[in-house]
C-alpha cells in the first residue's frame, strides 16, 4: 500500500455527457492514500457514472482526471497498468460462474499480472481467507449466496493488489440478511488501511467508515466533507431531504 497523504486522484473539472444529456458536471475532488470515500446521492444523480470515469470505464467528455499527477486521458497513458490499480467491486458481483472460488481469484493475477499458478493461488487464498470464503475456494458461484458472492468478488478484487477500490452499491443487491457480512468485509479493510470509494445507500456504515462523505445531486457533488459535516450536519436544504429518506 502507497504512503499516506500521497494523493491518488486529482479530479479536475470533470464533465460527462450523454448526447446532450449532460450528467457530471464541474466535479472536482482529490483523493489520498488511505482515505474512505462514500458517495451518496438519489438514483440517477451520477454515482455510478463518476465511478467509471475514474477507471475509464467510461471516457469523460471535459475536464481532467490525474494519477499521481498524471491524465490517465493522455495518450500514451498505460491504461492496463493502471487498471490492475483501481480495482471496482460491481452490484451485481460479476463473477465468471464457469470458474470455482479459487479459479476466479487468479486468472486476473496469471493472466494481467504475469503471476505464476502457485504464487497466484496463496495470495488468493489468503484473500479468501480474509473475507472468510477459504473453505468454499472449490464451489461455483452459483452455489454460494449473494453475500458470499459478494465477498469472493472483493477477495478476488484484492488479489490484484489494487492501490484503492472502488465500489458501486456493493450490498444492493443482496437479501438484507446478507448486507452485514459484506458491510463487515468492507470494515474490515478500512481499519486496515486500504483506500475506498464506496456508492453507498448504507448511512450508517458511510457514516461509520468514512473519512469524508460527498453528496451528489443533479450531477454535481452539493457537498463534501467529513461524515459529522455531511451525514450529521448537512448544509443544503436537498442534502437535508435526502437524508431524512434514511436516517
Ligand atoms: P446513479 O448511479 O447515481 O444512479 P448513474 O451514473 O447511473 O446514476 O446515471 C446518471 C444519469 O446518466 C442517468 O440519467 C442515466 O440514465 C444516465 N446514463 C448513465 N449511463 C448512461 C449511458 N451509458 N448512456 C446514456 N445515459 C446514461
Ligand atoms: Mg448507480
């Protein structure tokens, strides 16, 4: 993991449009090392949208987005390397279903890391391990349930030595009875150390982890600060609203 207080992204001015369906606008944050980041906001606000901006699963149409000081929109930008950095944990888990627990864990480390079978096993493993899935590491995904699912996705997220994840509503889709262990998982990491954006409509887990919270609406970021400032103490009248759909 990078030093602390070294800055990971430095978003500039971001803009993402749709046609003429303009739905970032004007976003500016940084992120440092070490710090846990909830964006929280209505559906259709550009959450998600954000998200992908930031590993480039979508192209952003104005503005910049610099890591460790350089655009990941330059040409010539190493884009695979960078990839293998950000990692992102989806809804919908995305597992490969033809692959068992373990299999999914290391084809990413053997094919985009270069990782031999073995090292590439142990480091799955202790991943596994971690988010308490070691003893399903030869069951198909689609024996497990959602929060299992969810929590080997992560392990296989973090077997790629990712610089920071990058989450998007990562308890959405799960029967409520499965939300605690992922929450707890993603704890978890937190006390540890690793650098989080997190799509979020758990306040009170956002409240917990966070180090800062932003609330997006319309597209723009309304207001960012720490979890006391945005979740306890928030200052706009729309922020106020939102929040009182769920506290
Ligand atoms: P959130 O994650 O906050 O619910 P999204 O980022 O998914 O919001 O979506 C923000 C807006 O962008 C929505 O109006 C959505 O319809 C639109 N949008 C997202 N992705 C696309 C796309 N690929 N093509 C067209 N419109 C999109
Ligand atoms: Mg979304």
């Amino acid at each position: 993991m990078a030093e602390n207080n070294q800055i990971i992204f430095d978003v500039q001015h971001l803009e993402k449009a749709f046609g003429d369906h303009q739905v970032l606008k004007d976003i500016n944050f940084s992120i440092q090392s070490g710090e846990i980041v909830s964006l929280i906001g209505s559906s259709g606000s550009g959450k998600s949208t954000l998200l992908r901006c930031l590993n480039l699963l979508e192209v952003p149409t104005g503005g910049d987005i610099l890591y460790h000081g350089q655009s990941i929109l330059a040409p010539g930008f190493d884009l695979n390397k960078f990839r293998a950095k950000v990692g992102m944990v989806f809804q919908q888990f995305n597992l490969f279903k033809n692959m068992d627990v373990l299999h999914n864990c290391t084809v990413g480390q053997v094919k985009i890391l270069g990782r031999s079978q073995k090292e590439a096993e142990e480091i799955a493993l202790t991943n596994l391990e971690k988010v308490g899935m070691a003893p399903y590491r030869n069951a198909r995904p689609r024996h497990l349930s959602g929060g299992q699912q969810q929590r080997v996705a992560i392990a296989r997220a973090l077997s790629m030595d990712p610089e920071l994840l990058l989450f998007d509503e990562p308890t959405s889709a799960l029967d409520p009875e499965m939300v605690g262990e992922v929450l707890e998982t993603m704890a978890e990491l937190a006390r540890e150390g690793l650098t989080m954006i997190i799509v979020t409509h758990e306040m009170a887990f956002a409240r917990d982890v966070s180090s800062r919270v932003a609330f997006m609406n319309e597209g723009v970021i309304l207001e960012m600060g720490s979890a006391d400032q945005v979740i306890n103490h928030p200052q706009h009248e729309r922020t106020r609203e939102f929040l009182g759909r769920y506290l």
